[in-house]
C-alpha cells in the first residue's frame, strides 16, 4: 500500500509538472545511427516544432552509401483556414509530395483544395466543398 500511495504521489506531480508547461513554441528531435558489419547502416534523424497555429515535422534517413531521403509535413491554421501538406525528396534531387488548402464557411460548411505531385512530375488537383454553401 505504501508503495502504490508514493506511484499515485509521484504521478500526480508528474501531470502537474506536465500541465505547466506553456502553449508557446516547443522543439524537439534528435538522430540514431545504425551501423553493421562492411560499412552498411544509415541515420534516421526527426525534428518536430510545434508553434500556436502550426506545425512541422522533418525525418530523414541517409544510409552509408549515400542513399537517402527526407520528409517535411506541416501545416498551419488561422482563422477558419488550414494549409499544409508534405514533401519527400530524395538525394538526387527527386522529389514529391501533396498540399491542401481547407477554409471554413461561416455557414459551417467549408472549400477544400487538395494536390497531390508525383517523382516524374505528374499531379492531379480535387476541389470541393462540404456542408451547407
């Protein structure tokens, strides 16, 4: 009993210490290398930065070799709009990826715009809106 009154204790100080923290600016991220045997391994690394209104999240993995790849997805929000979506781009230059474009309606409704890019430069774009216009 006495060891579940100091887990009960030590959890609620835990949630307090948590719910104190501001909703300002918050970073985090960091990299791990995994490395074998005949130089074969790589790093995968992630970044996240999260601000009131919008966010974005980088990650990454390079092998030894030179092979990699990075993705960047964020968006942010204001006043009945959202924007965002995600790049992938490869070292050689190659890269795709989506975007959207969200705005409310004050009648509760809203308009979307959504495009999607392919490695070879294809794409297509959907819009529509939902709810009542």
């Amino acid at each position: 009993m006495k060891t579940f009154a100091i887990a009960l204790v030590a959890g609620a100080t835990v949630a307090a210490s948590l719910a104190a923290v501001p909703a300002e600016a918050q970073r985090r991220g960091g990299s791990l290398s995994i490395q074998g045997s005949g130089g074969r391994g790589g790093t995968l690394s992630r970044s996240v930065n999260r601000e009131p209104g919008s966010s974005t999240v980088t990650r990454g993995f390079q092998t030894n070799s030179g092979v990699g790849v990075t993705t960047t997805r964020g968006g942010s929000w204001a006043n009945g709009t959202y924007s965002g979506g995600a790049t992938h781009t490869t070292n050689n230059g190659t890269s795709w990826g989506r975007s959207t474009t969200a705005t409310s309606n004050p009648n509760g409704g809203g308009n979307f715009t959504s495009t999607v890019t392919g490695p070879n430069g294809g794409g297509a774009t959907i819009t529509g809106s939902t709810g009542p216009q």
